[in-house]
C-alpha cells in the first residue's frame, strides 16, 4: 500500500526552545503578559513547517527548520498587531497582500521530502 497522502510524520520539536527563541528576538521576558500568546504561535508555527516539509519518518528538526518556525512563530504572534492581516485592503486598484506570517516555503526548499499533488 503506497503512503500517497498520509500525514506528515512530526519532528522531534522543543517547542519551548522555538517559543525561547522568538521572545527573544521580540524582546521580551520569560514572565511578560504576551509569553503564553507566543508558546501558542510557537506551537502553530512548527505545525506549519512540518505540514510543509511533509517528512515520511520522524526526525530532530534541520536548523532551516528551526529558524522557519521561529520566523513563522514571530509573525504569527505579531498579526495581533495588524488584525486584518493585509495591506491595501481598501484599494480597488492594488493587489492585497498577507502580512501575517510569512511563508516558511522558500527556507525549507532543501528540507521537503514529498511532491505529491494533492
């Protein structure tokens, strides 16, 4: 039986250490209000990359696959700050764009496994 279209297989994630990581990078402390608001991105985030990398067995996260998620954890917490998520959503001849989180595609290039079509 062929495992076209099974579930990714989950990393082997520290999602504290991603969470760690992008408060730092924001600046904040282990005891800020918003600590919790980002642990919940962070757990979205490595969601997204491993649904992304589509692995066929579990393994330890790639360092690409780390700094995705903390990238994807940061945007994710900041669409607080912009709760409609796009720019120039009022402009009848712009394109709208997502400023939410941004895409963990092109730095996971080398760590995607499958290429199926769905």
């Amino acid at each position: 039986m062929s495992d076209v279209g099974s579930p990714p297989a989950q990393a082997i994630w520290d999602v504290d250490d991603i969470a760690k990581r992008a408060m730092a990078v924001l600046r904040l402390d282990g005891d800020d209000v918003d600590a919790d608001r980002v642990a919940d991105a962070a757990a979205a985030a490595v969601e997204d990359v491993d649904t992304y990398v589509d692995r066929t067995q579990p393994a330890a996260p790639s360092a690409r696959m780390v700094d995705a998620a903390v990238a994807r954890t940061i945007g994710r917490y900041r669409g607080k700050d912009a709760p409609f998520g796009i720019a120039d959503a009022w402009s009848q001849d712009t394109v709208a764009v997502d400023l939410l989180a941004p895409s963990p595609a092109p730095a996971l290039l080398g760590d995607k496994e499958r290429w199926g079509l769905a």
